[in-house]
C-alpha cells in the first residue's frame, strides 16, 4: 500500500509539472504556476529533516502565497496554495495537534483536487477554478501527507483523520460561501453551498468527539453548548415556527439568505441532532453502561453515514442532468458528504482498525442492508411525487384549453374587424397575411373563412379534407361558439356582419397543450377521432396516466417520468425513520455483543494465554514440518516424521521397537567456545558417528536442540543396550573441530525405552526414554539408562493427578473452606480467607500443597483463581444479605492471574454483579509474584488499587523481602508468615523479626495480619505488639460454609446482646 501511494504521488508531481510546462491549467499561467512551484518545493524537500531546510521552505512558500494573494486571479489556486503553507509551517512542531492540523489542510486538498473531476461530469457548467496540473499536484501532496513511511510523523487513529476531514469540509465552505459566484465551496458543481452555521456546528461537534477521546471533556463540553444554542433555534423554528432575532442578524451579516431561513439548513438540522447526541453518549473507560453507550454511539454513526452516504450518492447521480434544471430537489453536496464524515468518525470512535470494531462484521452489513433500505424508500417516494405532480399539471390542462381558444378566439375577432375596415380590392391579400401570421403564432388552425357582404374569404391547410362548417344562429354570442366535431373544434365569431369561422384540429392542440403542461416528459395521447401523439420518447410502463376532458373530447394521457429526474428525494421522515432504524439496529448489536460477551467472558480469559501459546506453537510446528530436513545436520527432523514413526510404532515386530533419545553433555560449551557455526559443525559430525555406529539397524533422526532420537524397528532390550553402548562410544571420540585448536571430547547421556514394557506409542516411549535420559544425567553423564518402575509410576500418577485436576476444574468440583480472622484488639470475626479444596471421589481430600503445584504447572491456576474469587464473593453477598455486613474476604492471587491484562476489569464486574463495595475484599499476593515481574505487578496492582480493593503482601518476611515493595507498590496489609509466629511466645530471634515487621507496618501506615497462630501464648504476645489482625488454628481451622455461617451468626448474636 505504501509503494502505491509513493507511486501515485510521484506520477501526480510529474504529470503535474508537465501540464504546468505545457500551460494546460485553467487558463492563467500565473494562476497554476505559482501554486504549483510552491507544491513542488514542499514535495521535494519534505524528506529532509535540516530545520534551516524546513524553514527556508515556510519562508519561500510563504512569501508564494503573499505574492499570489497580490495578484489574486482564481480562489482555487489560492486556497491551494494556502493549505500547502499551513502544512509545512505544522510541520516545524512536532506535537500532536501539529499533526492534525496537517491531516486538516491535506484533507482539504484532496477536497480541492477533486472538484474538477466533479466539474467535468457535469456538462454545461462553470469552467473549473481549480486546473489540472494544480489538481494532481494537491493530490500528490495529500498522499504524501497520509504516507506513514514518508510522512515520519505521528500516527493517528482513524476516528481522528475522519475528524480532520469534516473539519477540512467547514474550510472549503466557509471560504467558498464568502466567495460569490465561487464554485469551491460547493464542491466544484452548481449544487447549493452550506451554510457556515451547519458547517460550523459540525466541525465543533468533530472537535468535541477529539476532545472527548483525549480525556479533555471541559473544553469538550463547551463546544457541545456552542451548538446547542443554534441547534435549539433551528428546531424551535423548523417544528414550532419560531424565529429568533439571531436569524435576522446573521442574514445582515450574510451568513442567511434570507431572514427566516432557519440557521442549520434542511436535513443537516437533524443530522447535527444525531452527532450531538452520539458524541454526549460517548463513554469513557470503565464508565457505567459502557457497551451499551459504545454501541448507541456507533449505532447512531451508522445510520447517519447511511442516510447521508445515499443522498451524496443521489447527487452525484444526477450531475449529467442538474444543469437541465429539471432536478426536484437541490441538497448541497458539501453537507451530505460532512455528515458522511462526521457519521463515520463516530462509527469507529474509540477504536484503531476497521476490521476490530463496530462488533464485527454485523455492523457493516446492518449499515448496507440500512443504505439498500433507504434507497428503495427514497425511489418509491420519488415516483409517488413525480405522480403528484403529474396530477397537478394535468388539473391545469382545462385552463390552458381555455385560454388557447380565447387567444384564438381573440385572432379571429381582429381577422374580421380587419376585414371590415379593409377596401375591397384589399381585403382577399390581407385575409392571406392576417391567417399565415394566425397559423404561425397559433398551432391547431387547418380550416379558416370569413363570409360577408363584401364576399367570402377561405383557407385550407393543403392535404386536408374539410369538414362541412356549421351555421350557427346570427350573431353568435360575444366569446364565440365553439362546436366540438369528430377531430376538433368549429370556432365561430360575428363582428359587424361578418362571420369568420377556424377549424382547431384536436391532435395539433394536444401537441401545442403536451408542450405548454408537460414540457420536460415524454407523453401518449389518445382520443376518439384523432391519430395517436407522441411527446418525448416514452418507452416501457408510464408511470401515471391521466384523463383530460376537453369540450366534447376525452384525452387519455400516459406520462413518463422525465430522464433528468433522477434527484435524490430525501424527505424529513425517511431521514428520521432512518436514524430510527440506525438506533434499532445498534441495539440489537448491543443485545448480542453483550449476549456473547457474557457466555464467552470467562472463557476467553482462561484461554487467552493457553490460545496464544497454542497459536504460537503450532505456528513453530508448521514452520518446522516445512522444513522436514535439518540444515545443520542433513538429518530428517524427529517433529516431522513423528506421524511416521508412531504408525511404525503401531505396527507389531517380533521383538518390539526401542527408542534411544541421545543428549550431547556439555554442549552448550562447544557454542560458547566456537560459536554457532562451530556448534553446527560438531552436530552435523556427531549425526555421523550416530549413524555409523547404528548402520542398517536403526533410523537416526534430529531431535531437540542438542540431541538425537535413535528408532529402531525391530529389536529386544539386549540388543537396544548393545546399539546404545556403540552409539556412546562413537561420540565420545576426540574430535577436531579446527587445526587451530586441540581436540576435545563430547560425552553422551543416552535415555532408552522399549515397546511394550516401557510405552506401547511413540508418546508413551517418548516420556519413559526422557526419565531414562533425566536418570543417565543425574548418574554423572556419559551413561545409558533404561528407566526405572518407580520413575515410570510417578510420571503416571502425575498424568492422572493432572487429568483428575483438570477435569475438576472444568466440571467445578472444586470447593472453598474458610479460615476466621479476627480482629487483634477485641476478637471479633473481621472476616475469612478463603481457600480452595478439591476432593477427588476416589482419592479423598488431596490437599493444597499437592494439587496447587500441579495446577500451576498444568496452567490451570486462572481458571482456579477465577472460579475462587467468583465464589467467594458471591458467599460474602449472601452473609451480608444475612446481616452480616462487617465480613470482609481474602483471595489469593497467583502470577498467572497476575500477568492478566483482563484481571481489573473483571474484578470490578464481579464486585459489580454481587453488589459489593470494593473494600470489602481483600487480594493476596506473594513476594515470588512481584520478583518475577516487578514493572508489570506495579502497574496491575495501581489498577487494582484504583477499584479500592485491600492489597495484602503474604507471607512477609520469608522470600526476597524488600524495602522497595513497600515503597513502590500501593499495599493496604503486610501478613506475617506463620514461621516468624512459631516462636514468638518466647525472646527469641522471631518475636524480633514480628516485632520488627510491626513496626515498620505502623509506621508506614499499614495493617498487618499474623498467620499461624495456634496458642493463647502466640495470641498474647501478638497484642502486646498491637497486631491488627490474626488468623490460624487457634481460632479455628479452615472450615465449610455451613459452620463458617453459624460462627459468623455467632459472632452476631453475642454483637448483638
């Protein structure tokens, strides 16, 4: 992507210089030229990173842009050229608004690039301000903005660079709508311009949405109450027909067209409705109703983007015809495509990629099927209106019939009152002029004669058979007789005793009445009596057909759309129906993201470290079973022909399959002593001996990162023994690796195992032959080894605690017990630890020591974490529903819950669920937890504190006991480790050690809790040191829920009498 935008910039700048050379602009050098040079400056020199370079560019561009403002030719040009110094004066900082005011002003040339593409499809409009060179060369400028390699700048989020476009939109228009007779600020077409308070809210909302992603919700805030003045105006005015004296000043400044236009124009009202309520929805982290606020916001940027996306669309559409003037409605281009902007900035706010947000793909899919959904509808009401209107023109047929026959009327009077005062050798040539001039100014006359005294006067249209005239009585009335005849009129006037009559023929005056009432749409008409006419070119179903009714005639007419009218309709309640429907759909996202987030939450925690692993693993295994073979040794690789060898292992031998894993002792010394090429080197001679040693009898493979595995198909454990001896002895000859240094020695450990008294598959093997090698290292090395009963037992049982465990946590078998802990002073229950048990059906009760270091092992420690916090707190609700709300709880942490990035989040939702408050729980955590990673426990443990749980360091005192954990990390409860409280009756070293801990806990202001007491002597000594808090066996054993509620209750009753 990023060689593509290079490509295109540089093909921008050269055709851009080519068409400047060539004096191909918009007609005045000066006008392309200038700009141009200075986009091309700024081109060449953006790589380089010299301040004086950069500032010698701001001041030649600089003083470019002055020197064109002074000979000032075309707005175009010179916004161009001032978008292009905005952009290298930002580039001189290096912060974050500097960069967003780039991605601001190289919007805006991209903006400015495209109006003459725009321009040309529309025919018959105003040449284009902005010419082609200097449009390529904004483009080129643009790309080379939004090219992060070539850029070396900030990188922002796409919810920001939407941003910066809608504020680039608010540029061009208030330029443009400045500018009269401009064509800029309406995208370089003859669409209406917009208004600088609808583009001004917009861009304030814009900025409010920034702002409120930064944290900065003040100057947010601010901004939302500019636009909600305006925006209350305008709906006071659109549905309550209220104007303010706001609208009568803004006109007198010219920022209205007229005094009661309302001050955001139509349509853009209710989208700037939609963006203030999304942006004021916006949530902040860890805020109450989060996703549902994310997806109401996000929800309401769809449908906006939509309904705005598909009005652009319409207008684009009828370009070819908009300069016709036959377009019903004119929406200003500049609007719809800021909405389109503003409506996408909110569909991704908050997140960093398309693919990850919005829910998935069910969002777009929703915002097509929504854009689909509006365009059918605004289709369908685009035609009922045309059909309205062809119902209104055709009501006005009668009244042009009407005054067609009173003009004609009119012409016959002055044809005999002409006649009449005419001399009568000159009347037959006046009657011939007086009708040429009748039937050149009034279609339908095939038949006129005028009959007096002085002689009758006739003409007929040649080629047409005349009817017979009528003889009305004499005179006929004033406004004349009118006599409908199979195809047409007779029209008769008496004027001083001369009658003059017309024939109108129906087909011509259905021609001239098609052209005076449906002049832009192709039209049928069909009567009794006349030849069918035809308008326009009226092909496939009419879309509405009418019935006029002339004086004695019936007219069907079927009329057709017209091609021009292809406008967008857009009316106020498909806009709200569609925003509407936009909040129904993110809704209903909502409802299943929050649906699937519940079944899945716990589950995709547990797993998210074991997928990952998982994902990283199998990626390893791929790349090594591409490479089947062994670069170093020329060996096939053991884990890519580990399928092959278990199906030979399946397969039955006379004497069974024995393995032999060979571990090269020491190796690590050859790397360290000759490098890795050296190390490669004496594996590849040691994959040498091997096979010697073993000829035809086996199969040598590479296995692991210092050894090999040795399969052999068909031998009993005598023979196994005797190919390890030779293999021992082969590798433990001197080798030379170099002439430069003496030969050395490398001494083997090899591990054996035999099918089927040692595994009867490859796995099976595998683990017997690597205790076989575990047991040949721990006898001195340079050993062979089979492996012993007791090892192959234990590895067994280990097998089977691990499975039993994991089968324990998945089904919830596990079980808390909980220890009292009473306070120092009065011994009063405080509250209990909680303590996990598992209880297998046929080993009984495992204990703790057992089964927590096979579940760390094992990975399974977060999901057991999970399941102890889960249950804990949903035991302390209950306690407190019963009363007892001065409980408090501990948990124990392990590192893996620890390492979790999800653990806050999580903890705040189960203290959520269960309606406890945060200092009502207690989390533990060892000093091993904190040396493992002491960066990232510091940052877990802030989160933590910052939800207002008590943070408790166990076991204090007996591990890597440091000031600097005190210091650093935000504890509430230093725990004295039960080995410090054994001896603590008596003077002695521990009592010391607590006393000191005491202290130290006091003095920097924290609680501590003694563990292990079992005495009232251990008990007394720890009171007269002022212990807060102490837990162990002497005021009881860790218990079940049923007697830890009765003792609870207890404590209770006795409280309470």
């Amino acid at each position: 992507m990023q060689w593509a935008q290079r490509f295109a910039a540089a093909l921008a700048w050269v055709m851009a210089a080519g068409f400047t050379l060539m004096n191909m602009g918009s007609g005045h050098f000066v006008d392309d030229s200038v700009p141009v040079v200075g986009v091309l400056v700024a081109i060449a020199t953006w790589r380089s990173e010299e301040r004086k370079v950069r500032g010698a560019v701001v001041g030649l561009l600089t003083v470019l842009f002055l020197v064109h403002v002074w000979q000032f030719h075309a707005l175009g040009t010179c916004l161009v050229l001032a978008a292009t110094t905005i952009i290298v004066w930002a580039r001189l900082w290096r912060t974050y608004w500097a960069e967003f005011v780039m991605r601001v002003f190289a919007a805006a040339l991209l903006l400015l690039a495209v109006q003459p593409v725009l321009g040309a499809l529309q025919p018959g409009g105003a040449p284009a301000e902005i010419g082609w060179s200097l449009a390529l060369s904004a483009l080129a400028m643009f790309l080379l903005v939004y090219t992060p390699s070539l850029r070396a700048g900030r990188t922002l989020d796409t919810s920001t660079e939407l941003v910066a476009f809608v504020l680039a939109f608010t540029v061009v228009a208030l330029v443009g709508w400045h500018a009269p007779g401009s064509l800029v600020g309406r995208m370089g077409v003859s669409y209406l311009p917009m208004r600088p308070i609808s583009t001004l809210t917009l861009a304030l909302l814009a900025m409010a949405l920034l702002l409120r992603q930064r944290d900065q919700e003040r100057a947010a805030w601010i901004l939302m109450g500019l636009v909600a003045l305006p925006l209350l105006f305008t709906l006071l005015q659109t549905l309550g027909g209220v104007t303010t004296p706001l609208n009568a000043m803004l006109h007198g400044i010219g920022w209205l067209p007229r005094a009661t236009t309302p001050l955001i124009g139509g349509y853009t009202d209710y989208g700037v409705l939609t963006a203030w309520i999304a942006v004021a929805l916006l949530p902040q982290a860890l805020q109450r109703w989060e996703n549902a606020r994310w997806g109401i916001t996000r929800g309401l940027g769809i449908a906006m983007a939509s309904v705005a996306g598909m009005a652009a669309l319409g207008l684009l559409i009828q370009l070819p015809y908009h300069r016709e003037g036959m377009s019903m409605y004119q929406i200003s281009l500049t609007a719809t495509a800021q909405l389109v902007a503003m409506g996408l900035a909110l569909a991704v706010a908050g997140e960093n990629s398309l693919r990850e947000r919005l829910f998935g793909v069910l969002p777009m899919a929703a915002a097509l099927t929504l854009g689909g959904m509006f365009w059918l509808a605004a289709t369908a009401d685009r035609d009922a209106m045309a059909r309205r209107v062809m119902e209104t023109q055709t009501a006005s047929a009668s009244a042009t019939f009407q005054r067609g026959v009173e003009l004609r009327r009119s012409a016959l009077r002055q044809l005999s009152s002409s006649l009449v005062a005419s001399r009568p050798d000159a009347a037959e040539a006046l009657f011939d002029r007086h009708v040429a001039d009748m039937v050149r100014a009034y279609a339908a006359f095939r038949v006129v004669r005028s009959v007096g005294d002085a002689g009758e006067y006739r003409w007929v249209e040649p080629g047409f058979d005349a009817p017979a005239a009528p003889s009305p009585p004499v005179p006929v009335a004033d406004e004349g007789h009118l006599l409908a005849v199979p195809g047409g009129w007779w029209l008769t006037v008496d004027s001083a005793g001369r009658r003059t009559q017309a024939f109108i023929a129906l087909d011509d005056f259905v021609r001239t009445l098609n052209k005076a009432v449906f002049s832009d749409r192709p039209v049928r008409a069909t009567a009794d009596g006349m030849q069918t006419v035809e308008q326009g070119d009226p092909l496939g179903a009419p879309l509405s057909v009418q019935q006029v009714s002339l004086p004695g005639h019936e007219v069907e007419l079927s009329l057709w759309a017209p091609p021009a009218l292809t406008s967008f309709a857009l009316p106020r309640s498909l806009v709200v129906g569609g925003l509407s429907s936009g909040l129904l759909i993110a809704f209903v996202l909502f409802l299943l993201d929050l649906s699937r987030r519940r079944s899945t939450e716990a589950a995709e925690t547990a797993r998210s470290l074991l997928t990952e692993t998982e994902r990283r693993l199998d990626a390893q295994r791929r790349l090594n079973d591409a490479a089947a073979m062994d670069s170093a040794t020329g060996l096939p690789r053991f884990s890519a022909q580990a399928t092959l060898i278990s199906e030979q292992i399946a397969a039955p031998t006379p004497s069974g399959h024995g393995l032999a894993i060979v571990d090269l002792d020491g190796f690590g010394m050859v790397n360290d002593s000759f490098g890795h090429d050296g190390g490669d080197e004496v594996l590849r001679r040691m994959g040498q001996r091997i096979s010697g040693a073993v000829a035809e009898q086996g199969r040598v493979y590479r296995y692991g990162g210092e050894g090999f595995l040795v399969h052999f198909a068909d031998t009993d454990i005598d023979q196994l023994n005797h190919w390890a001896e030779e293999i021992r002895r082969a590798v433990g000859q001197p080798i030379a690796l170099y002439s430069t240094h003496p030969s050395f020695t490398v001494t083997a450990s090899i591990g054996l195992a035999h099918a089927p008294e040692h595994g009867i598959d490859l796995q099976g093997l595998l683990r017997s032959a690597d205790d076989a090698r575990h047991l040949a290292k721990r006898a001195g090395r340079n050993q062979v080894r089979l492996p012993s009963t007791g090892a192959l037992q234990e590895a067994n049982d280990r097998l089977s605690r691990v499975t039993a465990l994991r089968e324990a946590v998945a089904r919830g078998q596990l079980r808390l017990a909980y220890q009292p802990v009473v306070d120092g002073d009065t011994l009063q229950l405080n509250g209990f630890e909680a303590l996990a048990r598992w209880r297998h059906p046929a080993w009984g009760e495992v204990p703790p020591s057992v089964f927590i270091p096979l579940a760390e092992s094992a990975g399974l420690m977060e999901d057991i974490g999970h399941f102890v916090l889960e249950q804990a707190c949903q035991q302390l609700a209950r306690w407190r529903a019963m009363g007892l709300r001065t409980l408090g709880m501990a948990v124990n942490l392990s590192p893996s819950q620890l390492g979790q990035p999800t653990l806050a989040p999580w903890i705040a939702d189960c203290l959520q669920r269960h309606a406890l408050p945060a200092d009502a729980l207690t989390l533990e955590l060892t000093e091993s937890v904190l040396v493992e990673d002491m960066g990232a426990a510091q940052e877990m443990l802030q989160a933590l504190h910052a939800l207002g749980v008590r943070l408790a360091l166990d076991d204090f005192g007996t591990g890597y006991s440091s000031m600097a954990y005190l210091q650093r990390l935000p504890l509430d409860i230093i725990k004295i480790d039960r080995s410090f409280v054994d001896g603590i009756a008596a003077e002695s070293t521990d009592r010391a050690i607590a006393r000191t801990i005491l202290v130290l806990a006091h003095e920097m202001g924290l609680r501590t809790i003694a563990e292990g007491v079992e005495t009232a002597e251990q008990m007394s000594a720890l009171q007269q040191m002022r212990c807060d808090e102490m837990q162990g066996y002497f005021f009881g054993r860790p218990m079940e829920v049923d007697e830890a509620t009765a003792l609870a209750r207890g404590q209770l009753r006795q409280a309470m009498a």
